[in-house]
C-alpha cells in the first residue's frame, strides 16, 4: 500500500467512541459522515476499509473470508500483554460482560505500572495485521495467529485494545447498523439515498458503494449492477389472501411448488462456485455435493442462479431442521453428505449473459430452463404451472400435491414482474399449510357426479368440544388419489346412517389426518371455525376418537396467529 497512508487508528477509535456516546440515529449519520469525507479527502485509499470498519467488520458477509478466531484465543492474547493469566482475563471479561472492556482495563493497569513509548497504530497496521491473521493456515497456525495478535495489542492503548478486540469478535457495540452507513454515504457525499440503496441492494459492499459515491457520484452509483461473486438480497414473498384472487391479481400466474428447506443464491464466476444463504453466508465448503451438481448440470460461464435445498431420505423432502446439521457443519463433511443427502431445486436466474433482474420472470424461468440440464434426480427445476383465472383448479392441485409430496405448498409468482432484490412484494406469495396438522373425524360428505357418482368426493369433518360433542369444521375434497377415494368410500359406507339426495350422514369412526393453510372464523361450520385450503394427508388408523382434535385447540391455534 501506499506510503503516505498514515492515518491513526485512535481517529477511528474516537469516532467509535462518539458514536457509542449516543443513542441517536441522526448524530450518528453526521459523525460517520464527517468522517468519511475526511477520510475521502485524505486517504481514499482506505475509504472503503473504514467503511466497513465502521460496522465492525473487516470483510463484507458474504465474503469466504473470516478471521477465524475464537475468545479463547484473544484471551490468552491479552493475558499476555497485560501480564496477567488467563484465569484473570477470562474473570474480567465476566464482570465487564465485554473482552474489549476487560482488555482496556487490564492494559490500562499495565500501563500505569510501565513506562512504554509505543509507535502509534495506523488504521492501516490493524487492518493489514487483522487481514494476515486470516491467510495463516496449517501448522502451529493458532500460535501464529497468536503472535500478530500480541503484536497489535503491544502496539495498542487500552482503548484501541477494545476495539481491536471487538472488531475481532464482529461485534463493534456503538449501535450502528447498515443504515446508519448508507445514510452517512448519502450526507457525505452529497448522493441520494435512493441511490446508495440500489447501489448496496445490487453489490452488498458498503466499501465499494462508498468509494463509487465520492470518486463518481450518483452517476457512478447508477452504473454500478449486480456481478457473480456477490450475493444479492433475495426478493421475499408476501401471503396470498387465496389462489383465486391472487391470481386474478395477475392475470395469470405461474405458480410452483413451495420447497421447504434452505434458499440459495448460486454463483459461478470463472470457475469458481459460491452458494450463500439467504443471509448471504458463503457455505459452499458445507455442500460440495451442490457445487458438483452445479457444474455438471449448467454452462461454464459466469451465471447466478437461485433454489431451495432441501434434504430427502428414500426420494422423500425430510424435516427442515437436518439441513441446519449440514450448512452449518465445518468438520465430517463427506460423512454427513451421505447422512443427510441433499437436493436442489433450482427456480430463478438472475444473471445469465449480463444482469437478468430486470427480465420478466416468466422470461427468466424460460433462460433457466434453457441452460439446466437435469441430469440426475439431485438436481431438479421447480415444479410449475400456469394459471389462468379459469383455471384455478390447477394451483389446487398443485397445493394438494405438493402438500401429499411433504412439501410447504405453492408460491404464486407474477409472470410480468422483475426480480426485485430484497423486497417483499405482491409480485411472488406464498400459500403454505400450517406446520401442526388436525385430527379430525368423518361426519358426513357429499357423493360426486357422473362418472364419481359411487364415490364419496367431500367429506364432513369434525372435532370433539369439552361435552365430548361432535362440531363440523371443514369439507375436505382433496388429497385423496382415485384408489385411496375409492378405499375410503368403502370404509365409510356401512356408516352411512342417512342419506339425504347427494349428502350422507356418517357413524364419527373413521379419523384423518388433515393440513390446511389457515384457520378462519366461519358461522358455516358448529365450531364456529373453518379451515382454508384442507388437504387429506392420511387416515389415522392408529389413533381414537377420544385423540381427535379439539375446538380448544382449534380456537387457540386460531388466536395464536
Ligand atoms: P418461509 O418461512 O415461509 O419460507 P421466508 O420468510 O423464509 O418464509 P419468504 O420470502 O416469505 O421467505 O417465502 C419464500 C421462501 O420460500 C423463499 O425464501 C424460499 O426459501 C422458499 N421457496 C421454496 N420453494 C420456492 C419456489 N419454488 N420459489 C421461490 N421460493 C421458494
């Protein structure tokens, strides 16, 4: 780096102390924003590390990068500048509830008992002695680590410990978030606000967007789009008030199943594969079965792609949590890949020949059909059908299937729209079944029509009140295949105790299991309650009457939401 950056770590030091002296937003924009024009003025060069700085950080978070190291270390690091033992520091950091204070205040009495004179700290020192500590690897790595460490806090004065110490944690402590930094990049250089946020929804790199916005200003910022290597906030989802009506919201929709796992953000550049979280947490060394599936399965060009992973036992999705055991993994990897076997399910591109954000979506699901080749059943597109307002019986289907499949349900997504990072929006909604599932019992149903005139199509169903009375709640008409509907009829029939035209009445005996997207108030219904969206998940031949649900429950879920 350049020899002329000078700049002491103590200037950056007492603006984190300025901004912990203050609770309020505004103060803490100007104080940053002063600081960063002084920096943009004085030493360019290292606006973009402060700014990052500035949050406590010495990489983005996204960045595969990470200092890697833990408390115990820093501890022992202060010990042994402050000449005290471990024990102490560890006891200090309990009653300060903070290593930083523990480590200012140890220092300070080591100062007081020595005379040293110490070369000032640059920011520049910290942050290149922080950034080395992250190459070192391998053997005696941790001593190394160690060592730098020790360096910097000889160096250090108490306050300047403190923050070392918390900027080795991540965990800077003077209240100020990525908004506070945009606004203070807007103030101090004289840009729009609207246009720092594009800049940072698209790059996720506060130093790169503060840097653009002194050197080229709104223009710059404008210019600035999303790149491979950099994840991108992802567009959320809104709930759907019902398929009919967001649909007709639309137009027509293309509605898909709603996978239920983890999301992610898969990005090749050159030849590297990165896959982030939504979070934007790089853990492509926890899935490398998915980096696999990537490069086999798409071009080797620089492209951005977006799914959920889910875990499958048998060709099954199971329970979310697992996955939580492999992204999270840093050891054991390749024995936990065939513990808990992933698959993706791949449902948008955001680049792909140039920035895509802006392509409608059903343009976009067509680029993705076009360059994923399914080559095994690891990795798959999302399964989708168009919707038109006459057609809603096939997002029904969709809904069934996907529930029966042990999936969450469906999303709706507007086939006009562009992809809009980070907003939760109208243009993609999500209709999921409730997690808790209700056991309730066959009281009635409805016969079909023409061809299923001799098979009961909807059924009555109920739960139990305190009396051990039976209320209605919901018809249920799906989620039953022909064998299963035919199976069902023939349980149910010598229950039948009346029968008025289409509808019967049915002996409560026969109990299932049912899920639905939500509870609703409904004068329809005895309980007082329906269910939207009910879909016949089993029979439950394993439990009995006295097991089914109730309209507590069912009242109590209701006002639990
Ligand atoms: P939820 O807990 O309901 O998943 P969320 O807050 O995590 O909600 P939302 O944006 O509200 O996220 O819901 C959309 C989520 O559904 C996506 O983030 C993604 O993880 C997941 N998902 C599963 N299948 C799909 C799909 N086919 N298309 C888009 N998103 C999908």
């Amino acid at each position: 780096m350049n020899s002329k950056i000078n700049m002491k770590y103590m200037e950056l030091v007492e603006v984190y102390e300025a901004l912990d002296s203050t609770t309020k937003r505004l103060e803490k924009t100007s104080i940053l924003a002063k600081f960063f024009k002084i920096m943009g003025n004085e030493e360019p060069e290292l606006l973009p590390i402060v700014t990052l700085m500035s949050l406590g950080r010495i990489f983005p978070t996204w960045s595969e990068e990470e200092l890697g190291l833990g408390s115990k270390l820093l501890m022992k690091a202060i010990s042994l500048v402050a000449g005290v033992g471990p024990d102490d520091v560890e006891n200090m950091t309990r009653d300060a509830g903070d290593i930083g204070l523990a480590a200012e205040t140890l220092l300070k009495r080591k100062q007081q008992s020595t005379l040293f004179a110490r070369q000032p700290l640059t920011i520049e020192k910290v942050h290149s002695n922080l950034i080395k500590i992250t190459k070192i690897s391998g053997n005696r790595a941790q001593n190394k680590k160690m060592e730098i460490l020790r360096e910097l806090f000889s160096s250090a004065s108490p306050k300047e410990a403190k923050y070392i110490t918390r900027t080795v944690l991540e965990e800077l402590r003077v209240g100020v978030g990525e908004g506070t930094i945009k606004d203070a990049i807007s103030e101090a250089f004289e840009v729009e606000k609207t246009a720092v946020e594009r800049a940072h929804m698209l790059t996720n790199d506060l130093g790169l967007v503060a840097e653009v916005a002194k050197e080229e200003g709104e223009e710059g910022l404008g210019k600035l789009t999303l790149k491979p290597g950099k994840p991108v906030k992802p567009m959320l989802a809104q709930l759907s008030p019902g398929i009919k009506i967001s649909v007709e919201e639309m137009g027509w929709a293309l509605c898909e199943t709603k996978y239920d796992g983890i999301r992610v953000q898969i990005h090749r550049l050159g030849d590297d594969i990165n896959i982030f979280t939504r979070r934007l947490e790089n853990i492509s060394n926890a899935v490398p079965e998915i980096v696999e599936y990537i490069r086999k399965s798409l071009p080797a060009c620089d492209f951005i792609v977006e799914g959920e992973i889910i875990v499958t036992r048998d060709g099954k999705p199971i329970s979310f949590q697992y996955i939580l055991q492999r992204v999270r993994r840093k050891y054991d990897i390749e024995k936990m890949r065939e513990k808990v076997p992933l698959k993706l399910y791949l449902f948008d591109v955001l680049y792909y020949d140039g920035p895509q954000i802006d392509t409608p979506f059903e343009e976009r699901r067509r680029i993705l059909e076009s360059i994923v080749t399914v080559t095994e059943h690891k990795l798959e597109l999302s399964s989708q059908v168009k919707t038109t307002p006459e057609e809603i019986w096939k997002a029904e289907d969709l809904f069934t299937a996907s529930i029966k499949g042990g999936h969450e349900g469906i999303m709706i997504k507007d086939p006009h729209a562009p992809y809009m990072p980070g907003i939760r929006g109208k243009k993609m909604l999500k209709l999921k079944a409730v997690p808790e599932t209700l056991d309730l019992v066959i009281v009635g149903g409805t016969y079909g029509k023409g061809r299923r005139a001799h098979v009961i199509g909807s059924y009555l169903l109920a739960v139990r009140d305190e009396n051990n009375d039976f209320k209605t709640l919901a018809h249920a008409a799906t989620g039953l295949d022909d064998n299963m509907l035919i199976e069902l009829s023939r349980m149910v029939e010598p229950l039948i105790v009346k029968k008025m035209g289409r509808k019967v009445e049915i002996t409560p005996s026969i109990i299932l299991e049912i899920a639905y997207s939500e509870i609703v108030k409904s004068p329809e219904y005895e309980s007082g309650y329906s269910l939207r969206f009910p879909v016949v998940k089993r029979i439950r031949e394993d439990i009995g009457l006295d097991d089914i649900d109730t309209v507590e429950r069912v009242d109590s879920m209701f006002k639990e939401v």
